[in-house]
C-alpha cells in the first residue's frame, strides 16, 4: 500500500474535524506537495466547519494555476460558503484576483443548482471583476 493510500484509509476512518487537522498537518501550504490534499479532501465528506477550516486553510495560497482547488471545494461546499472564503482569502494585487477570476468563474457557474446561487455567483463575478469585492458583514463561521 502506497503512503498516499495508506493516508486516504487513515482519512476514512477519522472523524470529520480529525481527518481535516491530518490533511493540513500532512499537506500544509509550505509544502511542495500541498496539492495532494485536494485530491484527497475530495474522496470523503466533510461536516460543515470542517469544509471552512479546510478551505481557509488551503484558499489562502491562492492564485493557483488551474480550476483544480476551487473544483473539489465546489464539489462538497455550497456555493455563497465557498465564495465568501474566497472573498477572505483574495489578494489585493488586481492580476492575481483576474488570474483567480480566470479559473473560479467557470467552477461557480458549472456549480449553479439554485437562483440564489446564481444570484450569488453573479454578483461575485461583478465585484471580481469591478475589483469591489465586498466582504460578508458578518463573516462565516463553521457553525450551522
């Protein structure tokens, strides 16, 4: 059994809030190999608080070269959670945030099952692209 499968078992049989802490403490940002964690995150669910934590955590090495990152949160995230943590985690430089714009827009769009996620999609695509992005008022937290 290879290390990567041995740590997808080890993730499988963790609670939500443990498998999580594994995965960054595993995968953290610094490492050369970080982006290991998304192909793991992606083979478990994960509790609510925990899909924060992980997707604050890993967002905030953003931009990244391809849709990969915003592909598995979109797949276990809803999507005003997951844009709000996009929204923390922008940089402030306008070519990075048209470099994220470049792979999340496609992802949010493809993730639309609802008019208010469309609404919500819609409106970030504006802010993104008006470099306007507004925070939510009160944040998110990963509590239900």
């Amino acid at each position: 059994m290879t290390n990567q499968a041995m740590i997808e078992t080890k993730l499988k049989g963790l609670p939500s809030e443990d498998a999580a802490t594994l995965l960054m403490e595993t995968f953290p940002v610094e490492a050369s190999n970080y982006s290991e964690a998304f192909k793991m995150m992606a083979h478990r669910s994960w509790k609510r608080p925990d899909q924060i934590r992980l997707a604050r955590f890993y967002l905030r090495k953003m931009p990244f070269a391809s849709s990969k990152p915003y592909e598995v949160f979109a797949s276990f995230m809803s999507l005003p959670t997951l844009i709000a943590v996009v929204k923390e985690a922008l940089p402030s430089k306008p070519n990075d945030r048209q470099f994220i714009a470049y792979h999340v827009t496609p992802v949010l769009k493809k993730n639309i099952k609802t008019e208010s996620d469309r609404d919500v999609v819609n409106r970030f695509i504006i802010e993104l692209d008006s470099d306007h992005v507004q925070l939510p008022a009160t944040g998110i937290s990963g509590h239900t």
